[in-house]
C-alpha cells in the first residue's frame, strides 16, 4: 500500500514539475503543495522494524499523561418472573436473572476535547464519544485499550476496543480492533489518509458565522479492514426454491435423532442422547431455533477471516467556546476491492459496490446560566451490521 501511495504520488508531482521547463509563471497550488510535502514524509518513514531498537524509544513520552484504569460496575437486572402452568395442577415456576455487571480493564492517552468533563476516576462506563473521531486535539500519537466482560439481561458479552493512532498535519495513520458482543461485529481495520486542513473558514457559507472560527479538514487515502465474511448466510444451502428450510434434515446432520411410537407420538433427542421435545410443536418451537442457532454460529466460526480493501473519505471539524460547541465528524467507503474470493462481500451484494460509513455528532449550547441543550450520538454501518449511540437532553441550573 505504501509504494502504491508512493507511484501515485510521485506521478502526481512528476506531472506538475514537467512543466517547470516553460518560462511561465503560475501559482502554487495548495493542494498540490500539501501533496508534495505528504509524499516526502510518506517516503521517509522507515517501516523496517528490524532496525528499531527498544532503547530508542522514548517510552516516557509515549506514556506521558496516560491513564491506566479498571473498575467493576454492578446492579440489578430483571426482576423474578413467575410463570405458572395447569398441566399437573397449578405449578408455580419462578424464572431469576441473575445481576448485571461489567468488568472493564484499559489504558489510554487521548487529550480530553474542550467540551469533556474532567474526571476524579474513569469507571470504563463513560460515552466517549469523541473516541470514535478521526482526528483528535492534539497533533501527535494517541492510543486506547480497552477490554471489557459484561454481563446484562442474563446475557455475557466480551468487548474489546483498541486502536492506536498518529496525527499529521498532512497525514493521518490508524489502526483499530473492535470486537462488540452486543453488536455482533468483530473487525481489524488500518488507514492511511492525506489530510487538507482548510485554513480559512470564512467562504463556507453553509456554516453559521458563529462556527466559523473552528478547525475543518478532509481526508482522503486507503483503507483495509479484515474480519469474519460478513453477509455469509450458512442456512442458504438448506432453503427450498419455496423459501421453506430442511429443518429436520438440517438437525438429523448435526447429531439429533426421533423415535417414533407406531401410534402417531414422537420423540425427539439431542446429540447427547436427552430427550427434548415429546411432541412436533416443542420441536418445531422451541428445539429447532435452538439447532439453527447453533448450527449458524458454527459455521461462521469455521471460516477464515477475509481483507476486504476499500478508499475511504472523511471529514472533521472542531469548534469549543464556553457557550457552544460543536465536534462533527464523518467517513464514508463508497469503493471496494472485489478480489473475486468465494466469500467476498460483493457476492451477497449483486456483486456490486456497497456503500459503509460511520460519523458523529456533539453538540452543546448554553443559552444562558441557568439552561442549556446537548446532543450527543454516533452511527455505524459496516457490511450488513449497524450500532449506534446517542444521547441527548436539556440542563436547567436553579440559583
């Protein structure tokens, strides 16, 4: 990726300096100019990490400011349910969900934007949302990890969230790993973006003269992201030209048997020989959701992770006064690589181009001392998965 960053650049300027050799004067052009100076530094970095040596890193710098924490949250989850049944009599079944919790282990070093509480203590619970936007406060190297084991509703969850981050004044380089267990999505993903940072903000007339003395800068570069093959659907193999699935065939495969008593009755066993259904209704009900629950994960998991390669196009702007605030970001893949793989995305997509973007919003105004609105919410999409946050809501200060 690096030395096809490198040809196209060096096209680029090869381009605009073949011109040199004609006594015209013409006007530098910005963009043009920032190219250069990105191709330069791009060209420069030294990738071989054979040659790094531990001694020369300035572990005091990296580590400086950072936050190591971890903490357990707790409370109270469903309450009891009783369900009765008159099968034999009146029976009494009380069903408990056992207490929500999480425990959450982390460490990071991101500069807290102006509009962010400071903290005594970090709980791991906190919406940072602004961890999710592409370029942070500071110019410079910022890192957060992040993992997390929760229990809620009676369902446990592993979340990870890593990433690690360098930001230029021309480029910016990222690599993240997010495993959401409440989401379902699980995926690794590293960029290297051109960054244009538009200095005057006074010709855009789209925003409002009060937003006009913030920082707005887009982004353009590459992205790879490797993960499960999202949009695999194992049970496709199994369903009929009518819509209708070999349930039963499907669950005999995995293991289940029946025994039929020559007198209409049924009964049904697992791999491990109980019985679980004594009838065709539980079976269908509630033991078949079961075995196609089962048998979706396993597959899933048996196939291998795919590198999905996509251009990716973004935005940041930034704008904090003690009165208002706004933090907007956005990213958009609208091409991706078909490599023709057997699992590739474009195949469970027409074999078309797909669009995926993720984006945020902050936004905070004090109308006087005493009342003041806030919203707060990120979105995602990526692949056939979707998660979001959002939060927002009025403050009014009695004196």
């Amino acid at each position: 990726m690096k030395n096809f960053l490198l040809l196209v650049l060096t096209l680029l300027t090869l381009k605009a300096t073949s011109q040199d050799t004609l006594l015209v004067e013409k006007p530098v052009d910005p963009i043009l100019s920032k190219l250069t100076i990105f191709h330069d530094k791009i060209s420069n970095l030294n990738l071989d990490i054979s040659t790094l040596k531990l001694d020369d890193i300035n572990w005091k710098k990296i580590t400086k400011f950072a936050t190591i924490y971890g903490a357990v949250n707790g409370g109270n989850s469903l309450s009891d349910v009783d369900v009765y049944s008159v099968t034999n009599g009146l029976q009494t079944q009380t069903v408990e969900t056992p207490y929500d919790y999480s425990v959450i282990l982390g460490v990071r070093k991101i500069s807290r934007m102006g509009y962010e509480p400071k903290e005594a203590f970090k709980t791991g619970q906190e919406n940072s949302f602004s961890d999710a936007a592409t370029v942070g406060k500071v110019s410079g190297f910022e890192y957060l990890f992040e993992v997390s084991y929760v229990r809620q509703e009676g369902e446990n969850y592993s979340n990870q969230h890593h990433f690690l981050r360098y930001i230029d004044d021309t480029y910016i380089l990222k690599g993240e790993y997010l495993e959401d267990g409440f989401a379902d999505i699980k995926y690794f993903e590293t960029s290297q973006r051109y960054r244009h940072q538009v200095k005057d903000l006074s010709k855009l007339d789209f925003l409002p003269e009060a937003l006009r003395g913030g920082k707005f800068s887009f982004n353009i570069g590459a992205a790879q992201r490797l993960s499960e093959p999202y949009g695999y659907n194992p049970l496709e193999e199994w369903q009929l030209s009518n819509g209708n699935l070999h349930y039963t065939f499907l669950a005999i495969q995995e293991g289940y048997t029946m025994n039929f008593d020559g007198q209409g009755g049924v009964e049904y066993f697992d791999p491990s020989g109980n019985s679980v259904a004594t009838s065709t209704e539980i079976w269908e009900g509630v033991v078949i959701p079961t075995v196609l629950s089962d048998y979706t994960e396993k597959k899933r998991n048996e196939l291998k992770n795919t590198i999905q390669h996509s251009l990716i196009i973004g935005f940041d702007y930034y704008y904090y006064s003690k009165k208002l605030w706004l933090h907007s970001w956005g990213n958009l893949m609208p091409w991706h690589y078909d490599a023709g793989d057997e699992f590739s995305y474009h195949k469970y997509n027409n074999d078309e181009q797909w669009y995926d973007y993720s984006g945020g919003l902050i936004f905070g105004y004090k109308y006087s001392k005493n009342l003041g609105v806030f919203v707060e919410g990120k979105y995602n999409k990526y692949w056939n998965r979707e998660w979001h946050d959002f939060s927002l809501g009025v403050n009014y200060i009695i004196f």
